[in-house]
C-alpha cells in the first residue's frame, strides 16, 4: 500500500493599500502556528481522501463486494497532532533477516532496519521498524520502511490485529512518525488476504487515538 502524501503548505498574505501610503501586516507567533495547524490538518486529509479514493475503487479495494456496494468512507479518530512525532531514529545493520509471521502460512522476508524512540503521554516508547526484502527491488520501494504496531486501542475503537504505518529511509538521525496515517492491514476487510502481524515488541500499552478506526465488526 502507497500511502505517501505531499505535505502542500499554502501561506497567504494580505496587504491593504490607501492613498499614496502601504500597509505592511505582520504575522504574529499565534497566527503561524494556527496556519502551520491548518496546514498539517490539510496533509492529513488528503492522506484520508486518498485512502477513502482506493477503498471506492473496486480494482484496488479490499473490501468484499457486498461491503462495497454500500460504502461510503473510512472512520478516522480526530486528527490530533500530538500523535505526529520526531522520532530519534537508530540504525540496526546488523541484524539478520528472518520470515515474518502473518495471517495465513505465508512468511515474507524482513529485516529490522532501525529503532525509533519517541516520548508520548509523558513516557518513552521505542519501536522496530522493518524493511521488506521482496519489495527492495521494485520502483517506489527502494527506500521503503514498514512500522506495525498494537496498542490499547485494538479491540476497542482500532482494529484488533493491530495498524501500520508507511515510512521512507530518513537521511538523518530523527524520523517522523505519524500515527493519524496508521492504516488497518487488509485483513480487517477480507479473510482471503495475507497480512504481516505486528511483532510483540511493537506493542504499545496506551492508547493510540489517531488514524483508521475499526471497520465494522472486524
């Protein structure tokens, strides 16, 4: 799943002119965060409206056919942008690849690329983060890293089997984790689908409000 979204930041500036004279408006601190909020809002329903476009889709949807007919859209927690975080990023290249359990007997080679470590909710949290094997060689996937994770939310309000989330190698020491762009696996929609299951280290034991909600009854 391709869930790379362009971050657009629109900033407008109005000038009022009187006769002979110009008016130069400033911007206070204020009105830049709550542009900079405007604009981080937009990046995150784009990420939604791509998401809701490729579920409409019959081609590329997950869903069952008679879950299609009466789609409409994806349920989103509220955007809250205290789940978007500047994780300190670790390298792990030592690591050795292995097969990745998932729903059915099917094992995808991974390995752990890195480590993220973050604070949320007052307390400190590390993640693995992973690099598909199979997907390296295939354009658009060079750099491409993949998060799964569970929290308290899974069961009650998120889907059980836990999310994920689409990242890119970072080029420096920090990476961005955002978790109102956790997607549910496949899985969550169909049984005839094969889907990574989030390792136990992943495991978060607070609630992550933010991202995909539960689809029905999954």
């Amino acid at each position: 799943m391709r869930n790379l979204i362009l971050l657009i930041i629109v900033i407008g500036m109005f000038s009022a002119c009187s006769a002979g004279t110009k008016n130069n408006t400033s911007i206070s601190s204020g009105e830049l965060k709550q542009e900079k909020d405007s604009s981080y809002i937009k990046e995150i329903r784009s990420f939604q409206d791509e998401l809701n476009d490729q579920f409409r889709d019959p081609e590329y949807s997950p869903l069952l056919s008679k879950d299609l007919q009466h789609f409409e859209q994806l349920e989103f927690y509220a955007i809250n942008s205290k789940f978007n975080l500047n994780a300190e990023f670790e390298r792990t290249p030592n690591e050795e690849p292995f097969d990745m359990p998932t729903t059915t007997e099917r094992k995808p080679r991974y390995v752990k690329y890195g480590i993220a470590t973050f604070t949320l909710q007052d307390d400190t949290f590390s993640l693995n983060i992973y690099q598909n094997l199979g997907l390296i060689g295939q354009e658009g996937y060079e750099d491409y890293l993949f998060l799964p994770f569970t929290d308290a939310t899974n069961s009650n309000g998120s889907y059980g089997g836990g999310r994920y989330i689409d990242l890119r190698i970072p080029t420096g020491k920090n990476i961005r984790i955002d978790f109102n762009k956790a997607y549910n696996p496949y899985c969550a929609y169909s049984h005839k689908y094969s889907c990574p299951i989030p390792p136990t280290e992943n495991d978060l034991n607070i609630r992550v409000e933010a991202g995909v909600k539960a689809f029905d009854d999954h």
